[in-house]
C-alpha cells in the first residue's frame, strides 16, 4: 500500500511540475508528454500496442478523423497499422523468410477503353507451383452473399469462378492473364478467363475446390466500391499475399500503364 501511495504521489507531483508522465522513470524527456522506462525491476520491458485479431476486428474499432495516430497490431497479417484518419496505413510487416507463403496477385490493370484489363500472378515461393491447384473469384460489383458457397470464414459471395489451365508457374515466375478484347496490352499474353471486369469488382485468388481458404484479394468483397477504377495497381517489393485488401500494399498508377506486366521485384 505503501509502494502505491508513493507512486501516486509521485505522478500527481510530475504532472503539477510539468504536465507530463513518466512509467519507471524520473528523469522525463522534456519533449514527451508519456515517457516510459524500458527497464523494471533490472530487466528490459518492451511496450505492447493494442493487439486485434484479423482485419474484421480491426474495423470493428470504428476510427473516425479525430482518431489519426491510432496504432494497433493485427495478428492476421503480422503488421503493425497506423489510422490516417481515412483508412489503416502499415507501419510494418513481418517477413519470416525471403520467400512468399503462397502465390499472390502482384499486378491489377483495369482500363475500361479497349476493354484494357489485366491480372498477373506472381510465384515467389521457391518452388515451381501447378496453376490448375487455383482460380480466381470475380466480386461483380461487391456482391452481397447469395448462398454460403463462399470460402469458410469469409462467407459466400457472389463471385464468378475461372480456372487458370494447368501451367506450371516457376519460382520468381509471374502469369499474366489479359481480357481477350484487349487493344492495347501485349498478345503474348495469356487470353482470358477474365471477360470483364470493372475498377469496383473485387478480384479473389483461391485454391481450387470448395472448403479451400481465399489466399490473396485486391478490392473488399461485399461493398461496392471503384478501389482500382481506371487505374494499374502495382504489388509493392516485400509484398505478398494477404487475405484482406491492404491499400498501402501497392503502387498506384494512371490508366493504361502496362510496362509492369511480365515481371515483379518482390
């Protein structure tokens, strides 16, 4: 009780001086308002953010504009996010080795004149991996679930389906899948299965088979909204897939930029 009276005591004399507080420590840097000591009781502390579970979780929060600077860490992605008063911002990633933990999207260009539309894939696993083991899932506009026939933990969407064939894409490898309309992207490139699709369509990368988790989304599946509207979305290096659609993931580029497809810098 004794210890307690005294460290109150000591927090009501540091605010009535200096309208500051410090945790573990007197001597309180003059520039900061909370100084926390990384020492307690001889052994070196570290200081815990607020931890949430995934990014449904972290949106639950509800950050609003006044709320810039929050920082929380999400356990999901192993990154930790910082609100800009628009959206969460990442800080910092974890990596665990210089390899992808699957295949990701790495390229997304949407070009509505010419039906100017691409996908491309990249493989940074180190290994060679058979495309047929996947497909995509085209969100048409953000559709609200029509059954439960969606991946587990996500719920079922309205989504068209495409296979990718059954080439085998090797390690550091990208696979570029263009709409077959397309005027001005390069006709090497495979052709189809994506017959269309818009800047609000989110754009799902799965294992094939049902009961299979999504491994990497561009877009929020479920709102109707043009995150990739007339617009080349570039994965950023040290990037790889990601079951949420993390904005600050990519680099932003205007309509009818094609000099990417073909390769990635992880």
């Amino acid at each position: 009780m004794k210890k307690k009276l005294i460290f109150i005591v000591t927090i009501g004399i540091v605010l009535n001086s200096y309208g500051q507080i410090g945790i573990g420590t007197t001597d309180i840097s003059d520039k900061a308002i909370l100084h926390i000591s990384g020492m307690s009781k001889g052994n070196y502390k570290g200081f815990m953010p607020p931890r949430v579970p995934d990014h449904d979780a972290k949106l639950e929060i509800g950050a609003t504009e006044d709320d810039k600077g929050m920082i929380v860490y999400v356990r999901s992605t192993g990154s930790l996010e910082i609100w800009n008063g628009e959206n969460w911002s990442n800080m910092h990633q974890n990596v665990s080795s210089g390899f992808a933990k699957d295949l990701f999207i790495s390229e997304y260009v949407e070009k509505s004149s010419g039906n100017n539309k691409a996908i491309e894939i990249a493989n940074f696993t180190g290994t060679p991996v058979n495309l047929s083991d996947y497909s995509l899932l085209v969100n048409s506009d953000g559709g609200v679930p029509a059954n439960n026939s969606g991946s587990p933990g996500h719920g079922g969407i309205s989504a068209r389906e495409h296979s990718l064939g059954s080439q085998i894409l090797n390690h550091g490898d990208v696979f570029v899948i263009r709409t077959s309309s397309a005027t001005e992207i390069d006709s090497s490139f495979y052709s189809g299965p994506l017959a269309f699709f818009d800047g609000n369509d989110p754009i799902i990368l799965k294992k094939t088979g049902a009961g299979q988790n999504w491994i990497d989304v561009i877009g929020v599946p479920r709102i109707n909204w043009e995150f990739g509207k007339a617009l080349t979305l570039r994965r950023k290096p040290g990037f790889g897939p990601s079951e949420y659609y993390v904005p600050d993931q990519f680099e932003v580029y205007p309509e009818g930029t094609y000099d990417g497809l073909g390769t990635h810098n992880y």
